[in-house]
C-alpha cells in the first residue's frame, strides 16, 4: 500500500530510500488539486484518463478498469481528500503494471503527461539509465517528463530527449543496423542538477 489515510502527508514528507515515485505522485495530486475549476478538474482528468487509454489500457479489461478509476475521480471531483484518494490509482501505472514502460500518467503544465521517475539513494549521483522502451518514449511524446529523485531534491526535468531525438535514431545501412538499448543520462555539473 503507498499510503493510507485521509489527508495526503504534509508538505515536509520525508522520503526514506527509493520511494521517489511516490514522491513524485503526492507532488502530482497535490499540482493537480490546485486546480479549484470543476470544469478544469473534469477537463484535465477526461485528458489523463484517454492519455492513459491510448499509451496503457489496450484490453478490455484494463480499458474497463481504468475507466473505473476515473470514474471514481469524477465522483470525488470537489471532496479534495476523496479526489487525493481516487488519483492514486489513475495517475500511478507501475501500481498496476510492473514493467510498464513508463511510471505514471498525470496532469502537469496544463497538459497530460507520461512521467518516468528515475531516483538516487545518494545525492552525489550524477546520472542514471534510460531503457531502450524509455528513450523511444521520450522521443515520440514530447508530454514525457522525466523526473529525477535523490534525497535532497526533486528536478522535474521535462523531455531533453525529444528535441534530440534525430541523433538517437536507429543508424541503417546496407548490411548492419546499429539501434540504441538504453543510454545514460549523466549531468556534467553537480550545480546543474539544480539548474536543469
């Protein structure tokens, strides 16, 4: 279970080891019910649930169950400690699916987003590793967010892959073809961490 009450954590919640997603969700919910609009609530979640149907949900059964999730949403759309609840299960995939290609779906900068987390232990942690499913990803959908966790800091870090995306392509020639797996992403400064 992520969590369990009837208020999400206060604002200080600290994190203890690799809970970044979680972070990051609470962070979601919280950006998410700043918007005070029913009208915006409802638009923004109509846009999550079908950015989660087309990248997630392909059986029936999973459309079926996503649609319950947002629809528990709508039914708690001006209770904020309910609607907090309902979120859980609609913005957080790898809740559901394992091995998912992505960590979440949610609504950030007035649009639905695809959120990768990738979280550090150690603060000194310069870099982490993007999977092959990751990097194509992030260069179809310029809504992919990758968000970076480590102890001290949170840096939602936006898409950097997306407008590089044509010097990661697949490399064909007449007899070989070179195709990327995965690749790290390493800041060169420490400070730039903060100034990504």
């Amino acid at each position: 279970m992520i969590w369990q009450g009837k208020e999400l954590p206060a604002a200080n919640y600290n994190i203890i080891g690799a809970s970044g997603e979680e972070e990051v969700l609470i962070f979601l919910i919280r950006h998410f019910l700043q918007i005070k609009e029913i009208e915006r609530r409802k638009h923004a979640l109509s846009e999550v649930h079908a950015l989660v149907l087309k990248h997630v949900a392909k059986d029936k059964e999973t459309i079926q169950r996503h649609s319950e999730f947002y629809s528990a949403c709508l039914q708690h759309i001006g209770n904020d400690a309910e609607l907090a609840k309902a979120l859980i299960p609609l913005f957080y995939v790898t809740i559901h699916y394992q091995f998912a290609y992505l960590d979440m779906v949610a609504w950030y900068d007035n649009r639905a987003i695809l959120v990768e987390v990738k979280s550090t232990q150690s603060p000194r942690n310069n870099s982490f590793k993007l999977s092959a499913s990751e990097i194509n990803e992030a260069r179809q959908h310029e809504n992919y967010m990758l968000v970076r966790v480590t102890p001290t800091s949170v840096l939602m870090m936006g898409n950097p892959i997306f407008s590089i995306s044509e010097d990661l392509k697949r490399i064909k020639r007449d007899n070989y073809i070179i195709q990327p797996h995965g690749y790290t992403f390493e800041f060169l400064d420490q400070n730039s961490i903060v100034n990504a």
